[in-house]
C-alpha cells in the first residue's frame, strides 16, 4: 500500500504521552486550542482518574494561554462530564468520531479556527482520521493502560500496521509503549 493512501491515518507528530508535548512548540505553531480525547489519552481506562502530570501539564497549557476541550466518543456521559470537571475544561461528548463533526463543534464553540486547532488522541481510527477530516494538525499519543474497549482492541491491530516504523517523542527507539502486545 503506497504511503498516500494512508496520510488519513498519518499523526502530524507522535509523542509518548500527553504531558511531554511540548507547550511552547505548540505556542509557537499559532495553537490556541487543543482537542483532548478522554479514555487512554488524558484518563487511564483502568483508573478513570486523569493522572497528575495530565493535570499539571493542562494547567501549563492554560498558563501559555491555549485552551482545552475534551472531545470524547465515550457514551457514558456522567463520567465525561466528570473528567471535563477534574481537568477544567468545556467537553462535547457522543463525539462520533472519526466524523470530523465534532471538532468543528468545538472549534466553533472555543471560536478558534482549524488552522489554530490541533487534536490529541491515541487512536488512529478515531482521533487522528478526526483531526484529519476535520482540518487540523493531529498528535498520536501512546494509550496510557492496556484496557480497552473489546473493539478497540481490534482495531489496535490495524494501528500496528500504520504506525510500523514510527518513532515518538519521549520514547527510545524501539520502545512498544502500551498500544503493543
């Protein structure tokens, strides 16, 4: 498969976890809002609370003056709503990504246009394809637990193939991260 036919699938960048992408690169590339997807990219699925350096690192993006919105596909909207509150930012649930809806919900609401808009998730299939469809530039982050969603873990298979050879920020080379068996 040649590789253009996967750019739908392709990360603007790939870094280990939330809190290493890095505040002042995002400052610097004009971003005044970041999309947050919630389970495994800023909430671990098996604790359902976000971990501090999650917290802190929020707190750091709002300090440089980007704001954050968590955009989740998660149907329990009691827990979202939840999380929203821990972290201290607005939320659009049932997110039905990847349709790119959702972020242009979002964007909308924060009134922040794509090109200052970067969406932030650990799934291919869903968060990236999203950020994708929707316009704005993309980061992949490792799940934080290996607790998924049955279908999930399927399509963590797929995400395999995509993400063959890449490297993230935060990771030595030829670290598997949570998202490997």
């Amino acid at each position: 498969m040649a590789l253009g036919s996967l750019s739908p699938f392709r990360a603007t960048r790939y870094v280990a976890s939330v809190d290493l992408i890095d505040i002042d690169t995002l400052v610097a590339a004009g971003v005044r809002l970041v999309l947050l997807d919630r389970d495994n990219t800023c909430v671990p699925r098996d604790t359902h609370v976000a971990p501090p350096a999650a917290k802190a690192w929020l707190g750091r993006l709002r300090d440089a003056g980007i704001s954050a919105c968590l955009l989740s596909n998660n149907f329990h909207s009691g827990e979202v709503a939840a999380s929203a509150c821990e972290l201290g930012c607005p939320v659009v649930d049932h997110a039905m990504k990847p349709a790119p809806f959702s972020a242009w919900v979002a964007m909308a609401r924060m009134g922040v246009g794509p090109e200052q808009t970067v969406i932030v998730g650990d799934q291919v299939f869903t968060d990236i394809l999203a950020g994708n469809l929707a316009g704005v530039r993309t980061i992949l982050v490792r799940p934080q637990s290996r607790r998924d969603l049955w279908y999930t873990q399927i399509f963590r298979l797929g995400e395999a193939l995509v993400l063959r050879g890449v490297e993230f920020e935060g990771e030595g080379p030829g670290a598997s991260g949570c998202s490997d068996g």
